[in-house]
C-alpha cells in the first residue's frame, strides 16, 4: 500500500490483522464506529468529538472527527 492520504465517504475493507498487506489496518480493539458516532479523544484532552467520515494513510484506516468542545 502506498502511504498517501485518501478520505473515504464510507468504510472501506479493513482488518484487524496486523500482517494483512491488501486491505487497511484498523488497529483499535472496537468495531470501527460509523458517521455520526461520538467518540472519546484522550489525546491533548480533546474529549467528545462526532465521527464525520474516514481516512487512510500508510495502509492504516482512521476516522476524522469534529470535537464538540476542544481545549484552548
């Protein structure tokens, strides 16, 4: 897999196996979470934030989120 960015409207083919080379990697322990889930961002207590869509990168699947209220 190539490592640019790409945005995805939907979830596309992914896997939980580390070692998988033809479709994405999503590395949590939970199901991916649909578009207009809340999700918890711990990072720089970024806190709540709503699922808004996907994107991969190096092979990795990730969600892009808006934070309902992001720290200063």
């Amino acid at each position: 897999m190539k490592t640019r960015f790409r945005r995805h409207a939907t979830v596309p083919p992914h896997t939980r196996d580390p070692f998988a080379q033809d479709v994405f990697k999503w590395s949590a322990d939970f199901d991916v979470p649909s578009i207009g889930d809340d999700v918890i961002i711990r990072i720089n207590g970024i806190g709540r934030a709503k699922v808004v869509g996907y994107a991969s990168q190096g092979g990795y699947l990730g969600v892009m989120t808006v934070p309902y209220s992001p720290p200063d």
